[in-house]
C-alpha cells in the first residue's frame, strides 16, 4: 500500500470520485431544479471489504466516493433529490475475467487459484459470486420512484452478512492478547 506510487492514487481518486463529482455538477443541479430525482453512484465492495496490497489506491478512492455520496444526499436533500451509492462484491463477468487473468498474471498463479482464492475470501453465505444482472436490477430500482424514501446510504449488492453478523455455522475468531 505505501510502495502505490502518487501517480497511482492520483489515477484512482480521478477516475473513482472526481469523475463522479464532475458529472454530478452537471446533472444534478438539474435535478434540483425540476425538485425530485436520484443519483445513484456505482462504489465497490472493496470499500467496505478493501483487499490487502495494492489494490488500498482504489479501496480508499472509493470509500470516498461512498462518504461523497452521503454528503451529496445531505446537501439535496431538502430539494427533492436522493443519492446512494451502491458498492457490488464480486461479479463474474467477461470484464471481471479480464481483470482476474491480469492480477493472476501479476501474481504469478493461474486464474483458477484466484478465482478458488476469491470463492474463499470474497464470497458469502450464497455461495457465488453475483451475476450481471444483478446490481443493475437494484440500481433501476433505486433510481425510481418506488425507492422515494432511501438516500444517503450505501446498499451492497455482495450476498455477503451484515457486517459483524454471524451465520450459523461459522463464528468469528478472536485474537488472544497476550
């Protein structure tokens, strides 16, 4: 995480919160002034869950965008507008398996090692990753009317507990002091 060049967090702060905020001075302004709407921010589950190692950069830019997202929701709040930020876990797709082929490569595995990793790690009580259709499905929810009473919080589409939740069958470990 310290060896991340600035150029790096630089890239992901741009790309994952800046880019939102430049499109949100354009869009919701508009918003506002018809007096209802939604934003809704795509975050990552790496925000919630953020990864050891180089990928921090990304974790952090976008928690950020998760703490922007809120603060957004306050500031329009009272105009009619509603933000939230929807932070997906892992999803298989054609683009995910591009970026998997690429870390495995990095990591010097194949990508069946990293894909048995991440069922291990990323993967919740359901079993599998998320399916592309999935987060999609929420975010067309939370853009209509149906959802007129959520703003300014995050809902993760990752089938994983509640944080701190226990699931039967598993327990959390705690670390002796010694």
């Amino acid at each position: 995480m310290l060896a991340a060049g600035g150029s790096h967090w630089r890239q992901n702060l741009d790309l994952n919160v800046a880019s939102a905020v430049r499109l949100d001075r354009h869009v919701v302004p508009l918003t506002v002034a018809q007096g209802h709407g939604s934003v809704v921010h795509i975050s990552s589950g790496a925000a919630l869950h953020p990864a050891r190692g180089d990928g921090i950069p990304y974790a952090a830019a976008k928690a950020a965008l998760n703490v922007y997202s809120k603060g957004l929701a306050n500031e329009v709040g009272p105009s009619g507008v509603r933000v939230v930020a929807v932070p997906p876990g892992l999803v298989e797709s054609e683009s995910s398996l591009t970026a998997m082929q690429e870390v495995a490569d990095h990591r010097g595995i194949t990508v069946d090692e990293l894909r048995a990793y991440l069922y291990e790690h990323w993967v919740g009580p359901l079993g599998r990753p998320g399916r592309g259709e999935e987060a999609p499905e929420l975010i067309a929810f939370l853009a209509s009317s149906r959802s007129s009473y959520l703003t300014g919080t995050q809902i993760a589409v990752d089938g994983r507990d509640p944080p701190g939740a226990l699931t039967p069958g598993r327990s959390k470990k705690k670390k002796e002091r010694t």
